[in-house]
C-alpha cells in the first residue's frame, strides 16, 4: 500500500536523512558561489524549456546549427565554478572541477578497462561514432524497474566499473545536492524494489562513452528520457584537445577538460560536441524519468517539483 503505516515510516526517515545531508552540503555551496561566475541568459528560462519540452526526438532549427559557429564561448577555468541562470533565475548549466587526481586518473584507467561495444542508435537518432553502453536501473516499457540489458552483457567488468568510480558518484552527487536541493531529493526520496540500487549515488546510474581511437564527439540531440525536473552530470576523461560542449538553445560553448563536471537538463537543451583531437572518452550520470512514473505507481508521488 502506497500510504501504509510502514511504508510512510521508511520514507520519512529517508527524508530525514537527506534533509540532514542536504543541510550539510548548502553550507558548502555558499562559499562557493560566492567565488563563481555568474552568467544570466535573458533570452531563455527554464521554466519555458520545460514548458516546451516534448518527450521524442525533434530536428534542431537549420538555423541555430549555423548560428553555432557565433555562439559565446566560455572559457575552462578549473578554479572558479560556473553557474548559468535563465531569466526566471532556474538554473540551466552548472560547471566545476573534480579537484581530485585521484577520481580523475580511476575513472582515466577505468574506462581503458572495458570491453569496446557498437554504438548504438537510440530510437533512429545517430550521435555519433564512438562505443558506449547503459549501467543503469532503469523502468522503460515495464511496469517494475531493472538492471539494463548492457551492464548484465558486460558482467563483472561493468560492476567493478561502478564499484572503482564510488568516489566519483559520491563526489557529483554532493555537487547535485549543494545546485539543485531539490533534485538531490527527488532522486533519493523512495527506495527501488528488489533490492535495487542506484549505481551512482543519487543517479541511478550512467551512460559510459569510450573514445578510443574515435574520441567521443556527440552529434546534436536532446536526452528525452532523462528527468525532466533534473539535472545530468557529464564527466570527460582522456588525453584531448577540443571537445567543447555546445548548449544550442543557450547559445553557448562550454570548455570542458579532463576533470572537469557539469550539470545541465540535457533532456530540455538539445547539446553536442565541437570536434575533438586525441583521446577523449565521458560518463554522463542520469536518472530517467520513467523511474518517477514507477514511483507515481507505487507511492503516489509525481516528479513535478519547478523550483
């Protein structure tokens, strides 16, 4: 039952602790955004993205792929976070630096490590040419949540993937719950059934790229299955150059580099690559929005937070 005596017990006392975590990592974040960058897109708001957010795949305009090419570029600046606000004040883009050799070079070797795969097409939309796969519990088309197809093809190599980069998941998870409270809640406030768990900390799990000898250079696309009231987390590795992120409906091009994050609702932006030289491969850590509509089901509980 939905509203059991048991069940709200469990759930409050999930809430309790992420409130307390929540508490801890606010603290955190106002010193750190008082030594960001701020940059406010009066033309764009998140509210409006949402608003017109349609859960398939849509060409982007012939004209802003063009317009492209003059779009502001903000520059890597591994010491100073980036924040991006729409004109509503809802945060659009967040960028950092995992500050961190250690995560960097695990996540660097990690990767190397697993078994190359054909890329897929995601509903007859093309990204490009590199290999990736799903590690991930997810609850597309089926009425109960489960482990994707590609991590069980992949075994113990892709759960010791998970189980190396623990530090990674924990390390962006705080960073999600110091921008955005309220998705850092959403994503943990009920438990998955059968003993399911959220391979990435708050996500419930990733998408791993692999460059190799075609470094990762995404096509233009939305993510339409991602959360709508969420955020995803990209995260490049490799020896590269280029590579940097373009934000079409922001009209922007962020720099990243190897350890360098950010957080954006890649299923409202429609994103992609500039070209990249060398080795470049990424994680992207999600959580779908199927897995609210499972929730909706057994808890009645709907993933329509705005703030």
């Amino acid at each position: 039952m939905p509203h059991s005596r048991d069940n709200r017990k469990r759930i409050d006392k999930r809430l309790k602790m992420i409130k307390s975590r929540i508490k801890f990592l606010q603290k955190r974040h106002e010193k750190e955004r008082c030594n960001g960058q701020i940059i406010r897109l009066p033309f764009v708001s998140l509210g409006g993205l949402r608003a017109a957010f349609k859960p398939r795949h849509t060409p982007i305009d012939p004209g802003l792929l063009e317009a492209s090419k003059c779009f502001r570029r903000i520059s890597r600046d591994p010491s100073k976070p980036l924040f991006i606000h729409g004109s509503d004040g809802g945060l659009l883009a967040y960028r950092s630096n995992l500050k961190d050799d250690e995560i960097l070079s695990t996540l660097t070797e990690s990767l190397a490590l697993l078994p190359q795969r054909t890329n897929l097409k995601f509903r007859g939309v093309y990204r490009g040419k590199y290999s990736t796969r799903h590690y991930c519990v997810w609850c597309p088309y089926q009425k109960r949540p489960y482990v994707s197809r590609e991590l069980k093809a992949d075994g113990e190599a892709g759960h010791a993937f998970l189980k190396s980069n623990k530090r990674l998941w924990n390390r962006i998870s705080d960073m999600l719950g110091q921008i955005s409270p309220a998705t850092y809640r959403q994503f943990l406030r009920y438990p998955l059934p059968d003993q399911l768990e959220r391979f990435c900390t708050a996500f419930a799990g990733c998408v791993v790229n692999l460059g190799g000898q075609d470094p990762v250079q995404t096509a233009p696309h939305r993510d339409v299955k991602e959360s709508i009231y969420g955020y995803s987390c990209v995260v490049p590795a490799g020896d590269y150059s280029g590579g940097a992120l373009i934000l079409y409906d922001l009209k922007l091009i962020v720099e990243l580099g190897p350890g360098d994050v950010i957080f954006f609702p890649d299923s409202l932006i429609h994103h992609g690559n500039e070209d990249v030289q060398g080795n470049r491969s990424s994680i992207v850590a999600f959580t779908q929005e199927n897995l609210f509509h499972y929730w909706g089901r057994k808890y009645k509980y709907f993933n329509n937070n705005k703030r």
